[in-house]
C-alpha cells in the first residue's frame, strides 16, 4: 500500500507518459516462478521495439487473492482502489439510484468516480493504449486517456453467455461503451464473436487474433496411460456443495472400475478456489492423488493421457497436446454442452458425460489404442482452429499504426 501511496500521490506533481500500460489482477501471477505469463509476448515485443510500458496489478482489498504473489516490478494500485471504494460509498449515498442491477446508472456512477480521480492523480499522465485482463477498470482508463486504444486479451474462455463478453447474442455494455478492442488467442475466437453478436458491434476491425502467449507445438503422438487429470472448477462457494456430490457420484460409482483397469485420477483445484473450501472424499482411495496448488499444468502434462472436467479451459490446454476430455453435463446455461459442442463443435460427440455410469463405456472405448490416436489427432486439429501462435509483427504494427 506504501509503495501505491507514493506513486500515485507523486503523480499530482511529477509528468508521466507510456507507450502501453497493462492492467491486470494478482491472481493471475501463477506461471513460472509465480509471474504472470500473459503479458510475456507482448513486452518481449515491445523491449525489442524499444516502447516503454508500466505494469500495474490490482490486488482484492477483501483478501480474496491473498495467496496470490505480488510482482515486485508492478506498480500496486491498491491505493486507487482504495479511493474508487470511498467515492462510490459517497456517490451512492448521494444518489439511491446507483445500482449494479441497473448497468445505465453504474456506469454514470463509474464515470463520475473516475472523473474525479483522474482530476486529482492523472491530470500529467498519458499512455497510448492499455492492455488489461478482465476488463479491469476500463472505465477509468478511458476516463483517463479519451483517445487511447483500451484492448481486452483474452485470458481464457470466451463464448456467447460468457458474462463481460458475449450474452444472449449481445456484447456487454462495458465493451461498447468504453470501445474495448479485443485481442484474442486465435481465429476460431474471433469468428466466435463475431458470428455471434447480432448487434456487429465486434467486426474485423476490433477483434484481432493476436495468437497465445505459450508456445504451441506441432502435434507428436501420445501414449495412453491411463492417468486422468480431473480438473475442478470450485470457484462459486454457493453451488460448490451440489458440484462436489456430482463429482463424488462419479468417483464412487466407477471406483472398481478404476481399480481392475489400473486407472489413475489426478484433481487439480480450480486456481482461485477457497483453500477453506475443499472437495473431500468419505473415503482413502488408492487411485485418486492430488496436484499441489503451485504445479503447472505443463509440468504434468507428460504424465497424463485423458482429461475430465465440467467446462475448464484446460480442455483446450490439453487438447493441444494430443489430450482428450470427456465433459460432465452439470446441466447449467454454462453447461459444455452449451460452450463446448454447440459453439465450439468439439469434435467427439460421444465425450458428453450425461450419467455416472458411461465413464465406463467411453473409458472402454479409448482403451483401444488405434481409437486413442484418432481421438489425440482430432482434438489437436480442433484446438489449433482456436489457438495461433503470438503474432508479434501483428502486434507492432498495430501499435505503430
């Protein structure tokens, strides 16, 4: 907080001015060595171009994010939000009609707090545009810097229900009013988008296909070895306890089956899960262990031949080395029956896991290991329709012009 105090405090007085400022929480400093990975493209490419740029990380006051690092290079903006906190206690008690339910008066509300904060630390700042994750704070920025480009990378999963991106055939108001730019991981996203959006707010113009921030590799066969990575998506405390008993339903009714077969299955919790709030078995079973929290996705992937999950983005992850995911149907509008085969077509129909008992028979059926290739090669071919590798002439042109 000290460290935010003095940078922005020394803002009212000192001229500040950057090619590009990325925005983005502390939560997503879980890559290599706790950093956010993110953004590594897109400042290799500016280093090598010589621009100049500033990191900024917002950290939950709550606590919510307190297991997260903190980037020792980024400038906290604790202290703003902070003050954005204050000013919307004061304008809301000033006017009733302030409300998150109705987008209209929230906005004005957003606007009018970032008016003043703005007029009090950034009168001598500039920066030509701004890179955040999950919209964070774009109504601030644009307040900011009227003219400068705001772009949206995408950080995971994007689709038609998806809340600040796409929702019944409709961008999300914070998109259109602010004039967000979205860059997205590849071509398969950005036809998402557009085909979706009924109102042609995104077009060609402000959606580019910029590529991932991790290299992507060709395709090399995979062995099956019958190791399953289960990955949790235990962010919603409120329905974590329905989710877990679905989840506990699957284990127990295929338990002999993962036995006699020699099945192993790995669980990886959801990256902002509650510690508190654990999946817990009645039982000790033998063919279930559990990835530390600090373990990368990439670390194990060589360990693993099959994928479960209820609509994770890992299932792209994986796909794009060669690994299958069978999907739970939690029978939700974010249901992957939804996101995953109505608009993203993956491409085993079969891999719909409606009971407990079909694990079984799609288990057996990929036992088979000439099936198990087809299946590695298809999912590949359908994750690089989605997936392009980092554009960094794309990138600088886009900046240059």
């Amino acid at each position: 907080m000290f460290k935010s105090i003095l940078f922005f405090i020394s803002n009212i007085f000192i001229t500040r001015s950057y090619d590009v400022v990325f925005v983005y929480l502390n939560h997503f400093n879980r890559g290599v060595d706790e950093a956010n990975e993110f953004f590594k493209p897109f400042l290799d490419s500016l280093s090598k171009g010589g621009y100049s740029y500033t990191l900024w990380e917002e950290s939950d006051l709550k606590g919510a994010y307190r297991h997260y690092p903190r980037n020792a290079e980024a400038i906290p903006l604790d202290f703003i939000t902070l003050v954005q906190v204050l000013l919307r206690k004061f304008f809301t008690k000033k006017d009733k009609s302030y409300s998150i339910q109705e987008y209209d008066n929230y906005y004005e509300r957003e606007k009018k707090v970032s008016k003043w904060i703005k007029t009090i630390f950034f009168r001598k700042f500039n920066a030509k545009m701004y890179i955040v994750l999950a919209n964070n704070n774009v109504t601030l920025w644009r307040e900011i810097n009227p003219s400068a480009k705001i772009i949206d990378y995408q950080h995971g999963m994007i689709w038609n229900g998806h809340d600040t991106t796409l929702v019944d055939y409709e961008p999300h108001q914070i998109k259109t009013k602010n004039s967000i730019i979205n860059m997205v991981y590849g071509k398969g996203f950005r036809d998402l988008l557009i085909d979706f959006d009924e109102t042609n707010f995104y077009s060609q113009n402000n959606v580019i296909d910029i590529g991932f921030y991790h290299k992507i590799f060709p395709y090399q066969k995979r062995k099956n070895n019958r190791v399953i990575l289960y990955s949790l998506q235990n962010v919603d405390l409120s329905s974590n306890k329905e989710y877990y008993e679905i989840i506990k339903k699957i284990i127990y009714t295929n338990k002999n089956y993962f036995i006699d077969n020699n099945y192993q299955v790995m669980f990886k919790n959801h990256p902002r899960y509650d510690r508190d709030d654990k999946l817990v078995f009645d039982e000790e079973l033998s063919f279930i262990s559990w990835i530390d929290d600090n373990v990368s996705i990439d670390k194990i992937i060589d360990d693993i031949s099959l994928h479960i999950t209820s609509k994770s983005t890992t299932a792209f992850d994986l796909a794009l080395k060669g690994i299958p995911t069978i999907f739970v149907d939690v029978l939700e509008s974010r249901s992957p029956k939804s996101i995953f085969f109505n608009q993203y077509n993956y491409p085993i129909k079969e891999f719909i896991l409606s009971d407990e008992v079909r694990l079984q028979y799609l288990l057996f059926i990929i036992e088979d290991d000439e099936k198990y290739q087809e299946y590695s090669q298809l999912v590949y071919n359908w994750a690089r329709e989605f997936y392009q590798d980092f554009d960094e002439d794309k990138f600088l042109s886009f900046l240059r012009n």
